[in-house]
C-alpha cells in the first residue's frame, strides 16, 4: 500500500527510521507533509527525498501522489482534523495516540470512517508486545482463577533538559493524556472490561518543569467491579520502570506480574510475565509470540485488515473506550471528585 506520511517532527522522524522499515513489503512511502516549513526541509533532507515527495498541505499531496493511505504524527490537536480530510479524500488513516482530546472529537472522526468505508485506526503500540499479550490470554482463560484487584506502577525521570529546550514539558496534560493513554489502553485490553468510574488526583511536585501535572494518581472501577490503582510519575528518582509500566494482577488462585517495552522497540528483551500460583514459587511464563513489534505490529495489522475487509483490533471505534477513560481522568482530576466513565457502546 501507498502511504502518506503527516507530521515529520522528532516522533514523525522516528517512525521513518524504526517503525517503517520493518514494514516494507507492505507499504511504499510516496510523500511527506509538514506544513511547518523548517521541520519539512529537515525531514526532506534528512531522508534525502526529492521535492515532488514533500508537501506543505496534505490536499497538495493527494493532488500530486497517488496513496491508499495516510500515517498522522502530528501534535495531538490535528489529529481528528487531518484523519478526516484524508478519510473524505478516500484514504485510510492510522493516527498515533492519543487519538483525540476529547470522546466528542474521537466520535466525530469515527462517524467519517463509517459514512467514507474507510478503516480509521489508533496507533495503540504498547498492546502490541508478547507480555501484555500473554497477561490478557491468561485473563480470558482463567488458567489462574478469577481476577481480582490490580496494581500499575510508572515511574521515570524526564526533568533534566532546559525548560525552553523540551516541547514535553508544554504538552497538555503530559501524564493523564500523554503517557497514561499507553495504561488506559492496556488495561482495557488485559482486562477485557471496559471502565465505569475513575478517581484521578494529579500533582507536580516543585522541582518539575512542567506546566501541567507530572505526577499523577488513580483509582478504576471496571464493569466487572475490579479495581486498579495507578501511580505515574515524569519525575521520580525511583528506579525507572520500563515503559508499560509495572503490573501486579491478583486472582483467586496467586498473582501475576508483568512489564513490558524495556527500550529500543525492535526488541522484547524486557518483557516478562510471572505467575505466582499461592503457596509455591515464582515461575516465568512462556510469552506470546508476535511477528513484529509495537508500531510495525499495528502498521501491519492495518493493512492486512484492510485486504482482508476486517477491522482491526485498535480502530477508531474501538478506542473510543480509552479516549473515555483519558477524559474522564481529566475531569476527575479537575473537580476532585470520582467521575463516570461515559459508555461508548
């Protein structure tokens, strides 16, 4: 498949260089589209293409480039608009997380998908690696009895750079929206259960520098009455957690532990999953297999969903739930009270 590529920042180059290429057989990029002209020209020099592949508007890029479909990293507040004007132009979209700021938004781009046929998908790429994989087929075969109460730890440190040197320090809402869409969504998936209220306090500390919070903390409430506690955290000195986090799953018959997307994304290296069934000792369990990893993974399945007239796993649809989630965090944080969930089915 054809593919245009919207948003050619740090993250846009960082899909070039890790996230492509192992997608090559599948998807061809003809074009890239930045509509600011100096991160256009560092990107067009960067990968060496020639200007009839480089586009300050994504219409232009249409007019000129014949695709299938179009790959949006820009910031979050063009998402929803650019998924749209390329699902009106006949194009099919994967846009990069978090989908939309608000579930109104997210709505709005998936009602497009539907009217237009065209497959919208999120690009949810921690759902794509062996450990969270294994821990939801564990949840959804009961190998370990029924599931109780839950426990997510995040913990990194990423205060050091210069205020005017860092745009992650200006990002609306860098842990509740930023980094937890990562959790949200994972838990919806290891879960299997969709979330019904949840109670967020949020806090920076006084060494941050970041204008909204960097620490965060939450209690979820599932369909099914299970509980999750979260605890996030731009700026902590503890020992760093990898990035999905630290995973504590009780169940009627032991626990499970987990983590997963130790760094470099081409590697599962750091994930593990352990079970503790009680009263005997740890046991590291066999991990699901994948043919790719995170964003390739997601890239991939797209495209086989749409040769196969399927949807995926994280379409747009779909991950409605964890918009849901995000904002409701959000306005739980802002009014101090817990707050509901509102259902998308």
């Amino acid at each position: 498949m054809k593919l245009i590529h919207v948003g050619l920042g740090n993250w846009g180059l960082d899909w070039e260089a890790n996230a492509l290429p192992p997608v090559g057989d599948d998807v061809e990029r003809v074009a890239i589209v930045d509509a600011h002209e100096p991160t256009l020209a560092r990107a067009q020099k960067k990968l060496k293409l020639p200007d009839a592949m480089c586009f300050a508007d994504l219409d232009a890029a249409f007019a000129a480039t014949e695709a299938d479909l179009v790959l949006i990293t820009a910031p979050m507040i063009a998402h929803v608009p650019l998924a749209i004007q390329a699902m009106e132009a006949g194009k099919h979209v994967l846009v990069e997380k978090p989908f939309a700021g608000t579930l109104a938004e997210a709505r709005e781009a998936v009602a497009v998908a539907e009217r237009t046929g065209r497959t919208l998908m999120v690009s949810q790429n921690y759902r794509f690696y062996p450990a969270p994989r294994t821990a939801a087929k564990i949840v959804a075969d009961g190998s370990m009895g029924e599931p109780g109460s839950v426990h997510v730890d995040f913990r990194r440190w990423a205060n050091d750079a210069e205020y005017e040197m860092s745009r992650h320090y200006q990002f609306p809402h860098p842990l509740l929206f930023d980094m937890a869409i990562h959790q949200y969504d994972l838990m919806r998936m290891v879960l299997g259960q969709e979330p019904v209220e949840v109670y967020a306090k949020d806090m920076s500390p006084s060494w941050s520098k970041f204008d909204e919070e960097s620490e965060a903390l939450l209690i979820v409430t599932f369909a099914n009455g299970q509980i999750l506690s979260y605890r996030g955290s731009w700026v902590s000195s503890g020992d760093p957690t990898h990035w999905a986090g630290e995973w504590r799953m009780e169940f009627s018959e032991g626990e499970l532990s987990w983590t997963s997307r130790a760094g470099a994304e081409k590697a599962a290296s750091g994930d593990v999953v352990t079970a503790r069934h009680r009263g005997k000792k740890p046991v590291e369990l066999p991990l699901v297999e994948l043919p790719l990893l995170g964003r390739s993974m997601g890239l991939k399945q797209l495209v086989d969903s749409i040769e196969a007239g399927v949807e995926p796993e994280s379409s747009g649809r779909q991950n409605l739930g964890t918009v849901a989630l995000m904002e409701a965090a959000v306005r739980s944080a802002e009014s101090g009270q817990a707050e509901r969930v509102e259902a998308v089915d």
